[in-house]
C-alpha cells in the first residue's frame, strides 16, 4: 500500500496487526557500525497523525 511519503506494509505480530512504513536503507545505514542498529540517526518521526496517512482502518474493514 502506498501511504503519505512512502510504502506501508501490515504485519502480524503475536497475532496483533501493526502497520510500518517501509524505509528504504541509505549508504550510511549500510556502514558496518550501523548494522543490526535501530538507532534513528535521521531524526525520522517515531509517529504519525492518528488517521493522516496511516493504515490503522485496515484492521477495521
């Protein structure tokens, strides 16, 4: 699905649906130093406006 800025995907987590926006992996994440990382070294918002270009109503269909 595409959403505001970028691809959505729905994955399952224990059985609980969570929505994620896919971020492609820069240059710079790539480096050595950054793998396995989930630091945010880009400052990428940790959120959205609930209902503005999320997927939170998929579930609801």
């Amino acid at each position: 699905m595409e959403g505001i800025g970028g691809k959505l995907a729905l994955i399952s987590i224990k059985n609980t649906s969570v929505c994620v926006k896919k971020l492609p992996l820069t240059d710079l994440k790539q480096l050595p130093q950054h793998f396995m990382s989930i630091a945010n070294i880009f400052d990428s918002p940790l959120g959205d406006q609930y209902g503005v270009g999320s997927c939170w109503l998929w579930g609801m269909e």
